[in-house]
C-alpha cells in the first residue's frame, strides 16, 4: 500500500516541470485562484511567463527586472508578484489577484 501510495504522489507531478538531460527543471506549471474572475495558469520557463488562454493556446510574456518578486509583461498584459500572490492585467481592465491553489 504504502508503495501505491508513493507512486501515486510522483504520478502526480509528472507534467509540473520538464528536466532536460541534466535534470534541472526549465519549466514549472502553476495554477492560480484569481478573485472575481476565472482562475489562471501559467507556465514559467527560462525569462518568459506563458499564460494559458481559456481556448487553450498560450499568452507569452517576457521577463523584466524587478528588486524582488517576479515581473512579466508586454504593453498589453503583464503579471507581478511575490510568494503565491500574483497581479494580472490585461490592458485597461481592472487588476486581478491572484494566489495560488
């Protein structure tokens, strides 16, 4: 059982992080409960933060330097945050916030 049990939890995060050949994660999958609005997901890889789209397909947006935290956008979305918190903005539309699940 208690082997059932540990396969089952590294089943579970398969699909987290890709690791190439050396082992190092490049990629990590986070999903986010955003207030007043639907939830978000996003994939963070080396400088670049790629937001999935409700149909599917993925938003990218490039890395910009921050003092602590993280900062990701283009002239019309960017994401900022710090921890589990996450801001999301699209355009002129109000900000959601986010944390993750």
């Amino acid at each position: 059982m208690k082997m059932l049990l540990i396969g089952l939890a590294a089943a579970s995060l398969v699909g987290c992080a890709t690791h190439p050949s050396g082992g190092a994660a490049t990629e990590r999958r986070i999903n986010y409960t955003c207030e007043g609005g639907p939830d978000l997901t996003v994939v963070y890889g080396e400088n670049v933060a790629r937001v999935v789209q409700d149909d599917g397909s993925m938003l990218d947006l490039p890395e910009h330097e921050t003092g602590s935290g993280v900062s990701y956008g283009t002239a019309t979305h960017s994401i900022r945050g710090k921890g589990s918190e996450l801001t999301y903005t699209v355009g002129r539309m109000v900000p959601r916030q986010c944390r993750e699940k």
